[in-house]
C-alpha cells in the first residue's frame, strides 16, 4: 500500500480465511477497506498494521495506524457500514484512539456462530 502518501501496510494472518462463509471474507473484506480509507485519509499515518487472528473460540481483525494525531472514527460516515457489517456477523466492535499512539479498530467475531 505504499504510493504517493508513502504509507507502509503490514498484514499478519494466523487464520486459516478460506474456513469462513464467503459473506463474512466478504464482510471482513469491506471492514478493513473501510477502516483503511478513513486511516489513510489521515495525513499523519506513516504505518498500518492488520492481523486476523483465529483462536478456537473466535475470529479476530485488527487494523492500527500509528498517527500520534487523535482521529475520532465516530465521526466517520463509514462508521455506520462498519458497525452494521459487524452486527450482520453478530461480532463486537472496538474502537480505540488515543493521542500520540494512533488508532485501533478491532473486529471480535464469534467462530461457533460463524460456522452454523
């Protein structure tokens, strides 16, 4: 993802994605576009993290920036996408943004409602 804003984009994946529903790779898809645009559009973000992580228990995607300038997601008209992709896949959303350390948006999805 480097290009004229020279920002670097790390994935991590310990999951296995090909085991989920394809509505919800494609849900998870959309999340992280979603997430990314509206980190990317800040202008200090140098260096964006994702994981999806799988537990035996649940399913796990968090997206990070490093900007040190505090962003508010919940002012983001993507916000509502977001939550409702989330609720779709009866998940829970966590926002964390704070000064100096940037912003965290995790996706928590149960595994055993997932695969029903």
């Amino acid at each position: 993802m480097t290009g004229t804003r020279n920002v670097d984009c790390h994935f991590e994946c310990n999951a296995d994605p090909e085991s989920l529903p394809d509505e919800v790779k494609l849900d998870l898809y959309r999340i992280a576009q979603e997430t990314l645009n509206n980190l990317m559009f800040r202008g200090e973000t140098r260096i964006v993290k994702m994981e999806l992580t799988q537990s035996d228990s649940e399913y796990c995607l968090m997206i990070e920036n490093d900007s040190g300038a505090f962003y508010d997601l919940s002012t983001s008209p993507d916000l509502d996408a977001i939550k409702s992709r989330v609720a779709s896949m009866n998940g829970n959303l966590q926002i964390i943004s704070e000064p100096d350390k940037g912003t965290k948006v995790i996706v928590f999805l149960n595994a055993m409602r997932l695969h029903r």
